[in-house]
C-alpha cells in the first residue's frame, strides 16, 4: 500500500504522542515513588559486599552428617549447590565427608566457591599436631585462613593458657612460611577471669605474633560470655580479621538465633571494626534433634542480613 506525505506525516504525529505519553507515565509513576519520610531501608548506606560473605558449614553438620560415606558426600556436595544459588561465594568447611582435598576443590569450582577458611585440628601443647599435611591440604584447596573450631575448654590456669598461646605462635610462624594464616575461635571460656583477674582471650592475644595468629571473632559467644564485641575490636583492631555472625535470643534462654532476629547489633560491631574484617562468616550451631530448625533458613536469611546491611 502507497502512504501518502499527509499520511506519513500523521503517522508520525501519533507515535510521538504515544512515545509523550509513556514518558509522562513514568515520569508519575517515579515522582509517586519519591522518597517518603520513613526510615531508609537496611540496605541504605554501605553494606557489606557478597565477595567478603561466608558461611561456615557446620550450620549443615546434622543434615549433611558427620560421616564419610556416599550419602553424606552426596548431601555436602547438595549444600554447596544450595549456597550457591542462594548467592553465596564463601563457604568455611569444618570436615571434608571423605573428599579428598583435590575432590573437594573440585567441588567448590564446580559450584562457583571459594573456601574463605576452614576449621581443622591443630592440637594444643598437650596432644600436638603435625601442621605439614595440613598445609599442603590446604594449598590444594586455597585457604589461607585456618584453625581449630574451639579453643581447650579444660584450661583453667595462667600457665596453660600461656603453653596454648606459645604452641599457636609457633604453628601460625609455620603456616606464615607457606603463605597461610592461623586463626583462633572464641567460645565463651576463653572470657572467664583467671586467679589474676586476666582471661584466657587477653592472654592469646599477648602471647601470640599479629603476623603469626590472627582471630575470628565469635559475636555469638563473646556476647553470651558477657563480653563487649564492640570495645574487643576497637581495643584488638586488625588482629580480629574474621567474625562468625550468629545472632542471640535473650527471650529463649540466649539461645543461638538466626542472623537478624536476635539481639546483638551488629553494624554496631562492624562499624568500629572499620575496614580490618576480611570475611564476615555466618552460622547457625545445629539444634540437633529440633525439626524445627532449618539450616538453608539460617543460611538464607543471615545472606540477606549481610548483604542488605548498613554501618
């Protein structure tokens, strides 16, 4: 069909009449979605990026198991692709399922994963370990941050606590030379007052190298143990270069609750910490026997926390 100038040119009237419209449209629709006078969003401000995001693993430990047989690897490697999906980057494992350390890299590149740390035996002074093999287990998986998930709970003197401290200085001097990290874990023992009035904690961080150990701070347990997570960081700086983030219930007994839903401020912590935390880690100790308990809720939830989170 032949359009005329006339034609061509009405035509044209139209479609810019139309094309007027949609814009007005939006420009409305924008102006109704102006800012109103609540309070910003938690995700307003700046927040912490998925790329220092992790989780450690024994959130999973009663559905994943303790094992090492096909089952329980199946149901390991079934978390990892979870945690993927849900946008997780980091994973923190505490046991391998009997994958061996090439396998279960493997695993992690399969799923677009990076072991930020991991939680592994390295002894005490009493019952010592040879760190070698766990050394080259971690090369092959690209950990550079390592340690034992508890600290002894037995210790009770000075003296002990300084033969613990001295035994780590000389592992993390170890690991340094290989171009990885030692870190320790706090429960809430290591805040008891000793015959001199000092803790466990105080003495792990005078009787340990910066270069040698550094610390991952348990924001659960130091609150439970009475302590300030706040004041910890602003006196110890660089030396905590972790936090496991799990939140407390004051309610239900102090409970372990999920990230978000308890008590403990968090960007209160992460504020004062500055820039010096490499991985905010999040976790969930198991409520073993509690159907209740969802470990992918945990996980999902505390993601969400962190990364829509303003300090």
């Amino acid at each position: 069909m032949k359009v005329s100038g006339s034609q061509r040119a009405r035509l044209r009237a139209v479609l810019v009449a139309a094309l007027s419209a949609l814009l007005f449209a939006g420009l409305v629709g924008t102006a109704s979605a102006a800012p109103s006078t609540e309070a910003p969003s938690a995700s307003a401000g700046r927040s912490i990026p998925a790329s220092k995001v992790s989780i450690q693993l024994w959130t999973f430990a009663e559905y994943i198991g303790l094992g090492s047989d096909a089952a329980t690897q199946a149901r390991h490697e079934e978390v990892l692709r979870r945690l993927s999906e849900m946008g997780y980057r980091n994973v923190e494992p505490f046991t391998l399922s009997g994958f061996t350390a090439e396998q279960y890299a493997a695993l992690l590149r399969e799923y677009r994963l990076k072991a930020s740390g991991r939680h592994v035996d390295v002894g005490a002074p009493e019952s010592p370990v040879d760190i070698t093999p766990i050394l080259e287990e971690n090369r092959i998986l690209g950990i550079g941050y390592f340690g034992s998930g508890s600290t002894p709970r037995t210790y009770t003197t000075e003296a002990q606590w300084t033969a613990y401290a001295q035994y780590l200085d000389t592992l993390g001097a170890q690991a340094r030379t290989a171009g990885q990290t030692l870190m320790t874990h706090n429960h809430n023992w290591e805040f008891a007052a000793l015959g001199d009035g000092r803790t466990g904690f105080e003495i792990l961080m005078q009787h340990t190298e910066p270069r040698n150990v550094v610390f991952q701070l348990d924001l659960y347990w130091a609150t439970f143990a009475g302590a300030d997570p706040v004041q910890l960081v602003e006196e110890y700086g660089d030396r905590i270069q972790l936090f496991h983030v799990k939140d407390l219930n004051p309610t239900l007994d102090d409970r372990i609750e999920i990230v978000g839903r308890g008590s403990i401020d968090f960007p209160a912590v992460f504020a004062a910490a500055g820039g010096s935390t490499r991985y905010f880690v999040v976790e969930h100790d198991p409520r073993f026997g509690d159907p209740t308990f969802d470990p992918f809720e945990a996980a999902r939830e505390g993601f969400a926390y962190l990364t829509c989170t303003s300090y």
